[in-house]
C-alpha cells in the first residue's frame, strides 16, 4: 500500500470541519477560476483574430498579383494587366492555392436625389466565386453576369445604401471618375443585394460589379485586368508564397500578401498576443501562489501529525510526499472543474453569443470563439508542471521539523 497516497487522500476528503478544509476548497475554486480564464482568453482571442483576418481576406484574397509601381498606394485603381497562363499555372504548382480569380477596380462616385457617396467599384468576372463574402450579405443577392455585355447590376454595402437611402431593386447612379481630367461616366445600375462586414475600410469603400463593364469604361481589351486575387487552403502560408510566387510570374508583376496591404489591421491583432501572454502569467502565478499557500496552512496545522510520523519512524520524503500527492489532487480537482467551466463558457457564448462587442471599434458584434484543442491541453499541462514543482516550496518545512517540538504543537 502507498502509505503517503492513503493519508493524502483522507486529509483531501477529510469532512471534518476545519480552517485547512476552508482553505483547501478556496485554493480549488482559485485554480479552477485561473484555469477557466486561461482558456476563455486564449478561445476568444484565437475566435477573434481568425474572425478579422477571414473577414480582410474574404474581399482581397490571401495574396495579390497586380503590376508592379513602386510608388502606388495598397488600395487604388490599377494599371492594366494582360491574363497570362503563367498566373493561372500557379494553381497547377502550389496545392496550397484554392481560387485565383481576376478583378478591377474603379474610383466612382454614386449619387441620389438625397445624397452623394464616393466607392471603389470592385469589378469581378462572371463565375466568381462568391462563397467567401456570401456570409455577409444582408438582403438580395449577388450580382448576376447572364448578360452577354456587362452587368447592370450592383452590390452596396449597408453603410452606402443607409447613407444614400437606396434599398434592393431601386436604381442608383454611378458617375465613373476618367483620367485627365475628362468628364464622368454616367452608368444607371440596379442595386441587387446589400453587404455588411463590419470592417469600416471595406463598408465605406467598396461597391461591387461586373469587371467588364471597366474593362469597357477604360477601354481595355477583354483579356485585360486590373489584377488577380489569390485565395489560400492555410493563411499561414501567403507569406512565403507571395514571395515564391515572384520566380514565377512575368517581370512586370508584383505579389503581395494581404497583410502587406492592410498592415494596420494586422499588427493591431498581433498586439493580442501580447494580451494573452499576460493574461496567461497573471493567472498561472495567481494559481500556484493559492497552492502554495493552502499547503503551508496545511502543513503548519497537521504539525503534530507529522511529529507523530517521523516518531514512528516514517522519514522525510514519505511525509513530504503525503504532502505532494495533496497538492497534486487540489490541483487535479482545479484542472477538471476549471476546463469544465471554461469549456461551458466558450460553448454557450458560441452558441448563443450573449458576450457582445461594439461592432465599429472591433469590426465584430459578438465576442468570437475558437477553441483549439492543443491550447487547451497545453493550459493543463503547464499549470500542473508549475503548480508540481511550487509544491516543492511548502515540504521543505517538513523536513525542519522535529519530532518532540512537532507533537507538542498547539
């Protein structure tokens, strides 16, 4: 029999009311609160940046082919391309590419008997893929391309429409912005569905249609674009793709991933990082100093218990492991209850999304969960490896202990 595992076991689940018990059951109720946050934390940011890069991503893509201008701004109306198979074979040589699909864009400006708003007119090429923005349409459809010229057709985001007051169906006029100063463009389009993201660069900005009706505007041939969008299976992987891709496209083009685009989107969410590793400290040292503590009023009111044991000849590391072999089932109790609740937390908020975030400053309207399995396990192992080794701290008193003074302790 494992005389030290017994005799932690009767103290854990001793029911007598005493100060130990009280102290025990606040370090438990302390490590399964730091457990709980720990994971909450890690869930939500983790369910909050895939939410914002997906959403940046979902209109550009991962990675951008465009020509190459050294002085040209991210986001602007492009110079020409023509479609090359050399673009389209990327797919061919990266498994890693889902979708590469062509787009323009044109400075615009849309106007009502109300009002007047400025966009970017996205175009896009009949059969684009729409699954990736679908899950921000609000009313109406996407645009349609079954017209053999271009499509007269438009998608607003809800800030425009709010802003111009234009609802699905009504007609809009669009006046397209020429070069050199030449007059605009007057195009009469039908609003056919209405978008919103939540990110303010994009509701603002972009207007959606069809890229032939630019194509016509700018006088440009059917087999030129103003770029291609390339979407990704893993995000972590454009990086060091857009760079690759540079061998293997014509001179003349530039890759650029998103994050090069957008930087400012991008390293404000990697400032979370930073709030995690905080946050994981905070509640791992709170943890352990609870533990650490419940075992030193543990040890000192069990003083006359450990003076008769080394009486009867027990030695020190049996006694100190009685005490280890607590800490490890506080501990333990801790992690289950405390995985229990963050666990229940992040579900509920997943399923019912009863935490809410002011939409305009985190470009979300509820707190998004991610729970990643690894973390999770992770958050156990190194708060029961920390907690173990701070264990160590409370048995060293053990070993001070001598066997007439401890039995005549009060």
């Amino acid at each position: 029999m494992n005389i030290a595992a017994f005799i932690a076991k009767r103290i854990a689940f001793n029911q007598q009311k005493s100060f130990s018990r009280f102290v025990i059951r606040l370090s438990i109720s302390a490590t399964v609160i730091s457990v709980a946050i720990m994971i909450i934390t890690l869930a939500f940011t983790s369910g909050f940046q895939q939410t914002i890069s997906d959403k940046v991503f979902s209109f550009w893509g991962h990675i951008r082919i465009h020509n190459y201008e050294a002085a040209r701004v991210s986001i602007a109306e492009e110079t020409p391309i023509l479609k090359t198979d050399s673009v389209a074979g990327l797919a061919k040589r990266y498994p890693e590419i889902v979708t590469i699909q062509a787009y323009a864009t044109k400075n615009a400006i849309l106007k009502t008997s109300e009002s007047i708003e400025g966009v970017l007119f996205k175009g896009v090429e009949p059969g684009y893929d729409f699954k990736n923005i679908d899950q921000f349409l609000v009313r109406g459809r996407w645009v349609d391309f079954t017209d053999s010229a271009y499509s007269s057709e438009i998608n607003l985001s809800a800030y425009t429409a709010a802003q111009l007051k234009l609802e699905v169906n009504d007609k809009a006029l669009i006046y397209f912005v020429q070069p050199g100063g030449a007059a605009p463009r007057p195009r009469k389009l039908t609003v056919v569905g209405i978008y919103k993201t939540g990110i303010e660069e994009y509701d603002k900005m972009i207007a959606i249609g069809d890229i032939r009706l630019i194509q016509r505007l700018n006088n440009w041939r059917p087999d030129q674009v103003g770029g291609y969008e390339i979407f990704l299976k893993d995000y972590r992987q454009m990086e060091r793709l857009s760079e690759d891709m540079l061998e293997h496209i014509p001179l003349d083009l530039k890759s650029s991933a998103i994050v090069e685009i957008y930087p400012n989107i991008f390293d404000w969410l990697a400032l979370q990082n930073k709030t995690i590793v905080i946050v994981l400290i905070i509640m791992i040292i709170i943890a352990t100093l609870n533990l650490v503590t419940c075992l030193l009023i543990m040890a000192l009111e069990r003083t006359k218990m450990v003076g008769t044991l080394k009486a009867l000849g027990a030695r020190n590391f049996v006694i100190q492991k009685i005490f280890l072999y607590h800490g490890g089932i506080i501990t333990l109790a801790g992690l289950f209850f405390g995985n229990l609740l963050g666990l229940l937390v992040c579900l509920l908020q997943r399923r019912y999304g009863f935490i809410s975030l002011p939409e305009e400053a985190y470009y979300i309207s509820k707190a998004a969960v991610n729970i990643e399995w690894g973390q999770v396990a992770l958050v156990n192992l190194f708060t029961f490896i920390i907690c173990l080794l701070c264990l160590t701290i409370p048995t060293l008193i053990v070993r001070k202990m001598q066997p007439v003074k401890a039995m005549q302790f009060r």
